[in-house]
C-alpha cells in the first residue's frame, strides 16, 4: 500500500502573520534542516549525479538565505547500503555534519525479483548507518530509492519496482526503528509516471536512462523529498489596496515606499528568500505542478481600475494580468524566475552552488578521496606508500582549504536585494 507523504499544507495555511520576521520563524520551524546545519547526502550513482543533490540545496539555501547551510554530496556509482556504512566514517563523518539524507536501494535490489536475503543484506546496510548516526547525533532523513522508467509499457508499479517498493517499506521500518525521518520519495514518482502514461502509454517523463532520471525526473525527486523533508512553499506574499496607496500585508518581506491609485501602484519590496525551479527540467510540469507547489510568490492588488496590468520588477516587464485576477491574488514564481531580477539572482546562485560541488566531487573527492594511486616498480621511481599516503593528504588538505572560500560564494550570491515592484496599465 503506498505510503503517505508528511503534510505541511494544513500548517503554512495557518501562518497569516505580518511581520516578516515572524513569519520566517514560523516557516523554519518544520522543516528538518536547520540554521548552521551541515548536511550530507550520501547514496548511489543517482545521488552522484549532483540533480536532485543540487536542487535540494538549491531550494533549501534559496528558501533560508540568512540561515548558514553547508552541503557535502557523497555519492558513488554502483553503491550499496553496505558500502555506504563501511564508508560512513570517511565520506559522512568527515565533515561534522548535524543532518544527513540517506538514499540506496537502487542497486541493493539486484534488478531482480524480490529476494529476502538481499533485502536482509540491505537492512544490515541501512542499520549500520543508523548505529553510526546515532553514536554521533546527527538527524537522519531517510529517503525512499527512486523507481525505474522502463520503455515497456503498462503501469509504472511492475517488475523490479515491486522489489523497490518493499525496500522501500524497509526504509520506513528503519526510520520508526531509529527515530529518523522517512522520506518516500518512491511513490509521488510511480504516481507521476502513472499520470503520464495514462495520457500516452508512450510517455516517459524522468529523462535520462530507466535508472537514472535526467533533470526532469530528479527534478521531481527533489519535489518528494522536500516535501517529506517539510519544506516550506512560501517565498513571501505582498497584498495591497492600489487605491488607497496602503500596504494590506506583507509576508516574509518589507515593503516600503507605497504610492498607489486606481490606476496602478508603485512599491519597494525587499524579499526574505527566493523562488527556485530549474528551467532544464520544464518538461515536468506537464504531469506535476512542482513549480508553484514549492514557490508560493504571491502578489495581490486591490482597488485597480477594470483591465490588464503589467508587472514590472526594477522596469523589467515579468507579467500580465486583469485587475480582477490580481486582486484575487497571483503566483509570480514563474514569471519572476523568466526573466527580471529574481531570476538574475537565483542565476548567480545556481551557478555559485554548481561550481562549489563540482569542486568537491572533481578535485576532492573522486580527485583525491576515491583516486587509485598506484606507481609500478617499472618506472623506478622508488616512491613509497609512506609517500603516497602523505602527499595524498597534503593535497587533500590543500584543497578543502578552498572549500570555505566556495562556500563563501553561495552565501554572498543569495545577499537579498530589494525591488521596485510597479503595477502599471498594460501597454
């Protein structure tokens, strides 16, 4: 039976508070990770792809751009849960992380038919970790493998996505056992495929191979994880009456510098977080709203006179809208993230948060970490293993020495800035 996602919806619907700062504490107070965390993502070749990595940090960091997150990715192709524990002091540990996200299974299935003995070897796998995790305090957020796209066709829950829905039911049963966070991510993704199918039996909407989505499918994985991680929709909502000049309400942001009529207003806003979604992965909005889902950007202005009015952000055109859908209220996370400001930003961010973990992954740890250095007697070069072993840490601490620099970099990318935001007629 599939499993129920956390729900936040009900509780962000209850948070109508004005102050802005309130309401970043009110947004932060669920979500599993926390200001001053440092996260690790440890799993297998999917994880190492640094997508849904990414754009879970991308959207935790764009979300909470005064909190200080660090995030370390510890993938490696072809892993299991066992070698995820027999690795856990190395690649997890390393980094005095306060929260981690664990997500095998893919590979522990074997691609084949569901068999206790593997199940009972991937448990062990999932248990070790836990042991460790617990010996050094770190929240554990638990996360479903992802499911196969296979090209046959019928229904997404088939073959050896049955085995992955019982490893899956593992994951959960490891996370009540432990106290951890259970994440399934499993399920949305099966439901989404489904979805498609049913429009076109045809349709695959993951990208990239069966096993490993492309920025589409990871995309969507991103979507269920945070979800099951609590992650707050709220960017920051403004709601004014145009004809009076008055600010309603402002959530999550300041407004300032309010002169309106019933012609159009004119206002500075300086937002607390920023919107995200990566455009690569468009093609996935088609089967779930994830966009708007994850990126509530309200506007809402009353008091306009009858017709369509431009949204403008520092006298770039973002969007067009009637007074009447205006004054209901409208999500501008799309349009904000075209073209505009916002979009410059999350821009720098993006780039800022990919450069980061490239180095890590290139220049540390497949660079240095997981690199093979052998010196064959043929070359003569009389180099020890005493040897070996010291210049490999030397270059390793050389190059973590950057890592606070890079780090750096996002923080700074996501300073807020503030906005003029006009509502003018439309030309």
């Amino acid at each position: 039976m599939p499993l129920n996602l956390p729900r936040l919806a009900g509780r962000i619907a209850l948070v109508a508070l004005a102050v802005w700062t309130i309401a970043v504490s009110a947004q932060a107070e669920d979500f599993f990770f926390k200001d001053g965390d440092t996260v690790v993502i440890i799993g297998d070749s999917i994880t190492e792809q640094h997508l849904y990595s990414n754009y879970v940090e991308m959207w935790s960091v764009s979300r909470f751009p005064q909190w200080k997150l660090t995030f370390r990715n510890a993938g490696i192709g072809g892993d299991r849960s066992t070698g995820g524990n027999s690795r856990f002091a190395r690649d997890v540990l390393i980094h005095k992380p306060t929260a981690i996200t664990v997500d095998f299974g893919m590979n522990d299935g074997g691609y084949r038919p569901f068999d206790e003995a593997g199940f009972k070897t991937y448990i062990g796998g999932l248990q070790g970790m836990a042991k460790q995790a617990r010996d050094a305090n770190l929240r554990v957020a638990w996360v479903t493998p992802s499911p196969v796209e296979k090209p046959e066709l019928g229904p997404a829950l088939a073959g050896y996505n049955e085995t992955l829905e019982k490893y899956s039911a593992g994951v959960q049963q490891i996370a009540t056992s432990s106290g951890g966070l259970f994440v399934d991510q499993f399920h949305p993704f099966v439901a989404a495929i489904d979805k498609a199918r049913a429009a076109d039996p045809k349709n695959r909407i993951g990208g990239g191979d069966a096993v490993h989505p492309g920025s589409p499918g990871q995309a969507l994985m991103a979507w269920a994880i945070l979800k099951g991680l609590n992650f707050p929709s709220q960017v920051s909502d403004v709601a004014i009456d145009a004809a009076s000049g008055q600010l309603v309400a402002a959530r999550n942001c300041k407004v300032t510098d309010v002169n309106g009529s019933a012609d159009g207003v004119r206002f500075q806003r300086l937002d607390s977080a920023l919107p995200f979604f990566p455009a690569e992965a468009e093609s996935v909005l088609k089967w779930v709203p994830i966009r708007e889902e994850l990126n509530q950007y309200g506007l809402k202005v009353s008091g306009l006179k009858p017709g369509n009015y431009e949204v403008r952000l520092n006298g770039k055109p973002v969007a067009k809208h009637p007074a009447a859908e205006l004054a209901a209220g409208v999500n501008l996370a799309a349009a904000a993230l075209a073209q505009g400001p916002v979009a410059d930003q999350v821009k720098s961010v993006w780039a800022a948060v990919v450069a980061k973990n490239k180095y890590y992954h290139d220049q540390i740890f497949r660079g240095i970490v997981l690199a093979q250095i052998n010196v064959p007697d043929y070359l003569g070069l009389n180099i020890s293993q005493a040897e070996i072993k010291a210049k490999r840490e030397s270059a390793l601490a050389e190059r973590m020495a950057k890592m606070p620099e890079l780090d750096a970099a996002v923080r700074k990318a996501l300073e807020m800035r503030p906005h003029q935001v006009e509502v003018v007629a439309a030309p």
